[in-house]
C-alpha cells in the first residue's frame, strides 16, 4: 500500500507529546486562505520554482519533452505548471536545486523504515504523528500506518480538522492514541469565508469524539489576525470546547468511567510560509497580516482560560509560539 506523502519531520516538538516523528501526508479538504503548509493542499505531486537559485544552465529545458521548461537568449529559465506532469526528471539535474520536487508515493514499508530510525529518542511520551493536509483524505494508507506503528507499541497521534463523515474517522480510532484537532470558527459562513467549507462535519465530528470515544483530545485555533482574533469569538470557541468538556464527563458518568482530558491550545500566526507560496506560484491572501504579539496571545488564552475553568481547569495549555 502507498500514500501520497510530501514531507517526514524528524525530532518534532510541536505536533504532540514528547519528541515525534511527523508525517505529513498531501490532500486537504479545507482550503485556508493562511494554511501555513500550501504544498500539502493538492494531492498530487507538485513541483516549486525558486528562479531567484537558478544558474540558467538549460538542462531542465532540454530533459523536458513537455515544454514546461523555457529559456530565453539571455538565460532566464521560465517554468509552466500546466505543461508539468511532475514526472521529477528535471529535479536531479538541477543542480542549483532551483527546483523541489513536493509529494511522492511512499509505501507503508519505506514510511516505517523513516520511524523506527527515530524510536530510540521517543521515550515514554513521544512517538508518531500523522498530519498533512488531512491524513484522512489518505484513510487506508493512514490506518495501514498507524497499524504498524501500534504493532511497534510506538504512541500514535493525528493531527486532523474534521471535515468529513464520522464513518471516515471511526474506524480508525482504535490505532490512535491522540487525536489533535482544528476549531477555526464557529460561525459556519465565516468558517466558510475563510476556509472555503462550513463547520458543520467538523463541530459534529469534535461531538462526536468528545462523547462516543475515551481518546484524549486537543483542540486548537490557529489565531488569524481580522479573521478570528476577536475576543469574542475566542469565547464562543472556548465555550464549545468547555461543554464538550461537560458532556463527556456526563457521558463518562453513565458508563461509569473516568474521563479521558480535553485541552484547548492557541496557535499563532505566522509568515514563514511565504516562500512556498511563490515557489508553487500561488496568491498568498495573508501575505499582509501582521501576527499577533505575545501580549495580544496571552491575553486570548487567559480569555479562553476563564472561559473554560469552571469545566476544567487543566484543558487550556500555552499557545504554541
């Protein structure tokens, strides 16, 4: 079995416990106008330009029998995405590495033989995590991974947001150990505003988790600035993450077990993603935002804190800087 994956990320220490090894599988369903990982939206292989390294030697342009690939008199290489079919031959012989070669079919087999290189530094609360993208738009390649990793008795996280079926993800949750999970806005049109989908599988699927499954959950905003950083819609976030809080423990109750935790986290803004933008010659619609200061983050989070204390008052943890 093979999966689309674009990126492995080794000694990873923002994508869940302890130090990880992050896999980063390509397609997404949502279509956020500041997704800080641009690459991992299509599914297919892509390729980024970067024309600023290139040293116009032409070897691109004489490998390519598509006419992707020109040169000018004077040496300047122009590239056409849509001539592209990402066959990769032009990636080798650029040897100004002007050009990345995004995603490539990874078979369960070659994914593991990354992790297990790692395992000795994951220690009692480290280990896998799947995100992307969306790993569940890649579901059986997703599972076939997680499966293997529980056979290695190797902690297993996901990092999703949500949008699609309850009958996607509940199969899978058997193999996870974590699940991570987006809450943008809970206003479905600007939800859809400024990701392209409503809200309405992704609330469901945080009910869903929260009351019908034991797995500890972290639920978390990335902060954009003019989109959701008003306080008043931190609230109503953090005031659906304190009631999913209180109906699992209800739920708990009646089946007489004790609650696994419910969290809460801020992500803030960041640009760092520019470059990639410009490398898959995309718009960057939050190319002018400024991000939120740490003052202006702390004080979100002492927000969500008191909105959330009476529930629980360990589910809210520090912003991710």
């Amino acid at each position: 079995m093979h999966g689309t994956v674009f990126d492995i990320q080794r000694f990873s220490l923002h994508d869940g416990p302890g130090i990880r090894t992050t896999v980063f599988l390509k397609g997404c369903s949502l279509r956020c106008f500041w997704c800080h990982n641009p690459e991992s939206i299509r599914r297919p292989p892509e390729i980024e330009f970067y024309p600023e390294r290139c040293i116009g030697c032409g070897a691109c342009v004489a490998l390519c029998e598509h006419g992707a690939n020109t040169i000018t008199d004077d040496g300047v290489v122009t590239y056409d995405p849509q001539q592209c079919t990402v066959c990769g031959e032009c990636i080798d012989d650029c040897f100004a590495n002007a050009r990345v070669l995004v995603g490539r079919a990874w078979s369960v087999d070659e994914v593991m033989a990354e992790i297990l290189q790692d395992r000795s530094f994951y220690g009692d609360e480290g280990g896998v995590t799947l995100s992307g993208g969306e790993p569940m738009l890649q579901a059986d390649f997703t599972a076939a991974l997680l499966a293997r990793c529980r056979a290695e008795d190797i902690h297993t996280a996901i990092e999703t947001a949500g949008h699609y079926p309850w009958s996607t993800l509940e199969p899978v949750l058997p193999l996870v150990d974590l699940v991570m999970m987006d809450l943008k806005h809970l206003d479905s049109e600007r939800h859809r505003d400024g990701t392209g989908v409503p809200n309405t599988h992704i609330l469901s699927t945080a009910r869903h988790l929260a009351t019908e499954t034991d797995k500890p959950l972290l639920f978390r905003t990335p902060v954009i600035p003019t989109y959701n950083d008003a306080p008043e819609v931190i609230d109503r976030i953090a005031g659906f993450v304190r009631d999913l809080i209180a109906a699992r423990a209800a739920s708990c109750a009646v089946r007489g077990e004790t609650p696994a935790p419910v969290r809460y986290q801020l992500l803030r803004f960041h640009q760092l993603a520019g470059d990639k933008y410009r490398g898959l010659g995309r718009a960057n619609r939050a190319r002018d935002l400024e991000p939120l200061s740490k003052a202006q983050m702390d004080a979100l989070s002492q927000r969500a804190h008191a909105m959330i204390h009476a529930g629980d008052p360990s589910a809210i943890i520090p912003n991710a800087q």
